[in-house]
C-alpha cells in the first residue's frame, strides 16, 4: 500500500519512524457529468477571474479570504515556518480507556506502519505496551496542513491511528429529540425487546452493498445492451403516516422469524414477556414453589383447625343436650319420693 505521510511517533524519548497508510477505501460508484444531447464529457476548467485565462495547476496556490473580499496569499513555505513541533510527529499526549473515545468524534482511519528495520523494535515495543495497558494512545498530528487529533490501538499486529474530530467541532444536540414528553408501554418494549432477540446478531463480514450491487449489473447489462427497466415500484411515502406501533412491532417479529426459517405466531401466540399488573385478589407469587406449597399448607392448615371447631362445638352440644336429660330425670325422681313419703303416714293413720 502506498503510504501517503512520513514521519515518526514520538513516546516520550522513542522515536518511531512510521509511514501513514489509508485504511480505508470507498467503492462507491462515481459518475461523470454528460452533454445529454451528444454524450459528450462535461468538464470543468480553471479559470482566473481577472483575466478569463485557463490556469495550470502548476500555477495555481493558495490564499486566505477576508471578510471584504481581498485575498491573502498564503505560500508552503509561510506554513512550513510555523512552530508546529506536530508538523512530521505523532506526538502521543495521553493513555485513555477505548471507551471514554465518543464515537461521533471517529474520522478517517489509517494504519501506521514501521518504516525501516530500526523501526521495528520501538514499533512493537508501543503496539505490546497498547495491548498489555488495553488503553488507547491519544495524539496530535499535522497532516494535509492543520493540525489533527488521533486516536492510536492495535488492531491484530497492525498500530492504526483513527483521526478524531476537536471536541468543540461536535454540535450539541439541539432541536434534534422528539418535542413534548413521549411515553412507551411496558407491552411495546416487550415486543421491542423480542424483535431484537429474534434478529439476534449479524457478522459484519456478511454484510455487502447491495445497492452497489445492483448498479454493476445495471452498468454491465447496458453495456452488453441486454438492459430492460424494470417496472416501477410504488413506494407509499413515510412521513406524516399514523401507524399502530404494537401491530407493527409484531409484524416485524414474525417477518424476523421467517426469514430465518422459523414458526411464526399469530399476535396473540406472539412470544412476549407479559406484563405483570397487581390487582387487589392477585395471588402470592410462587418462587421455585415454596411459597405456593406454603400457602397451601396454611389453607389445608385452617381447614383442619375450622373443621375441628366444628366437631368441638358439636359433641359439646351433645354433652349440653345429655346433662340437659340427666338433670330433668333426677328431679323427676326426687319428686315421687317426695310424694311417697307424704302419702305414707296417711296411710298408717287410717290403719
């Protein structure tokens, strides 16, 4: 790979000559504008505005605008002449956690390469020390003439640097989030969270530009002239469109599930955590079947000790009624003896 900057990391007191490769490279499709009556080539030419005349790249510099409209030259060697101690050093500054980096400061990224067999024991002593502290390296750098900030890790036995965006070059978020308080059910974060199980995870290595794609094969048939357009597809427009997010949300699971060949469900056989809501009769909550198995002992428990009252109060009932007949027969009894006595002196008397 050809390397597009030369120069040296500096850490601490090593220096590590480097050469900055271009990690990345874009496959989009590029086009060229065309005269649409003939086909011919539409080109743009440099042309000086005082004169009219076409410029030749060799001849043409660079210059600064101000705010009235005059132009300040600016040359290399103004540049070069700056105390810039960045202008062919990556000076690293600081070791941080990977995941204190935001995301949205990530730019172009580049692999560092060794350049030079000198190079090569200092080189692999900062991509082990990297490795090892499992930190990244934060630096400045000059490149394409300004000065940058740039991230340093290791990726398999390679050190790439990621350029990173100035902190205040982020915009702050402004105007961005939805307006007003927005609330989401409990129900559409279940079917939220089974649309994501169900797509599960991908291996980016999978994933191709199928746009891309298709422009190839469109380019390649119409050269061979064997294009045919293909009808045109009717595509309802999103905006402004009220949609009934629970429907929508269990349509994307079964559509998840049958494209990876998967048993869909209706939306009522839909597999989704449900929501527990507590209701005034709710019964106790069986963990591992202790408390359910408890609770029926209680019950049974209270079934035993209510029957038991009522065979208690039952033979005690029983026992009330039998004094109740005792006692009625004693004193019948006691009666006619009573009676007996008196009626027995009556009887000597008249003898």
């Amino acid at each position: 790979m050809r390397s597009i900057w030369n120069g040296a990391i500096s850490f601490g007191l090593v220096s590590i000559p480097i050469k900055l490769v271009n990690a990345t490279e874009s496959h989009s499709i590029s086009f060229r504008q065309i005269h649409l009556s003939d086909g011919g080539r539409i080109r743009y030419r440099k042309v000086c505005e005082l004169d009219g005349e076409e410029v030749a790249t060799a001849e043409i510099g660079k210059g600064y605008e101000e705010a009235d409209g005059s132009i300040i030259p600016i040359t290399d060697e103004d540049l070069a002449q700056l105390p810039i101690a960045t202008a062919k050093t990556i000076e690293i500054v600081s070791f941080v956690p990977a995941d204190e980096i935001d995301p949205l400061q990530m730019d172009a990224a580049y692999y560092l390469a060794a350049n030079g067999p000198t190079a090569a024991k200092p080189y692999t002593l900062l991509r082990e020390a990297l490795k090892r502290s499992r930190k990244v390296a934060i630096a400045k750098y000059a490149l394409r003439g300004r000065e940058r900030l740039g991230m340093l890790r290791v990726v398999d036995d390679v050190i790439a640097m990621h350029g990173l965006l100035w902190p205040d070059e982020i915009r702050v978020p402004e105007g961005v989030a939805p307006e007003g308080k927005v609330s989401v059910r409990e129900a559409e974060l279940d079917l939220a969270d089974a649309l994501m199980a169900t797509l599960g995870e991908v291996e980016m290595d999978s994933l191709t530009d199928e746009y891309r794609e298709a422009v190839e094969a469109m380019i390649s048939a119409k050269s061979e002239g064997a294009f045919e357009p293909a009808a045109e597809a009717e595509v309802e427009p999103a905006g402004g469109k009220v949609i009934d997010l629970m429907a929508a949300l269990e349509k994307s699971v079964n559509a998840a599930k049958a494209s990876r060949g998967e048993a869909t469900a209706t939306a009522e056989e839909a597999e989704v955590t449900p929501i527990r809501r507590k209701t005034a009769a709710a019964a106790p909550k069986a963990v591992g079947g202790k408390k359910s198995t408890s609770a029926t002992k209680k019950t049974a428990g209270g079934t035993k000790k209510t029957a038991s009252a009522k065979s208690t109060a039952t033979k005690s009932a029983s026992a009330k009624s039998t004094a109740t007949k005792s006692t009625s027969k004693a004193a019948s009894a006691k009666k006619a003896a009573a009676t007996a006595k008196k009626a027995a002196p009556r009887k000597r008397a008249s003898a």
